[in-house]
C-alpha cells in the first residue's frame, strides 16, 4: 500500500511538471455576431478587458454581423480549437439551421468547405 502511493505522488509530481506551461502565449480572439456599439458588443468588451488583465495578454474583441449570425458563427467554426478564439453569439444563431433538421453551423462548414 505504500508503495503505491509513492509511485502515485512520482507520478503526480511528473504530471505537475508538464502541465506547467503558460498560457496564453499570444493575444486571445473573441469573436462576436453583433455589430459594433450594440449589447453584443460591449458585453465582450467588457469580458474581454477583465480577462487581459488577469492573463496578462491582449484580447482582441473581432465584430462579424451579417447573415442572421451565421457570419460570426461560421468564423468562430472555422477558427483553430487551440484555446485562443473565443464565440459570443445568441442562441437564435446556434439554432437557424434546427427547422430543418440540420445543425446550422455544420451546414455553414460544409458549404464554405465542399
């Protein structure tokens, strides 16, 4: 049993190591479906100054209206999944392709993309 534990502690240690790297390494995006100046704009705005602050790195706040959304939405699914684009969108956005029976940002991915 205590052996066990022991290599369990070697093991948590080595973890610990790994998962030490920093991030952010470079400035976050956050992508927004509203024009500038309205509601979806400065709410993250706002999130986005705060998180500067506490991350140390620049949050550049990117307006992409038009399309009912889908604009905004389909850069947000196309953007990398590495932790550094963020999406602020409505919920009517995220469900304009539901009537008919597909997911509206996977019908945007695959019609920008053939």
């Amino acid at each position: 049993m205590k052996k066990s534990i022991c290599i369990t502690a070697t093991f948590l240690m080595l973890a610990a190591g790994a998962g030490a790297q920093t991030y952010p390494t470079r400035p976050i995006r956050f992508i927004t479906v509203s024009a500038p100046g309205t509601v979806g704009d400065i709410i993250p705005r706002v999130v986005g100054q705060e998180l500067a602050a506490r991350l140390k790195q620049p949050v550049v706040v990117e307006n992409r209206p038009g399309g009912s959304g889908l604009v905004g939405a389909t850069a947000g699914a196309h953007s990398a999944p590495d932790g550094y684009n963020l999406l602020l969108s409505t919920s009517g956005t995220m469900i304009v392709g539901r009537g008919r029976g597909e997911d509206s940002i996977e019908a945007c991915r695959q019609k920008t993309n053939p």
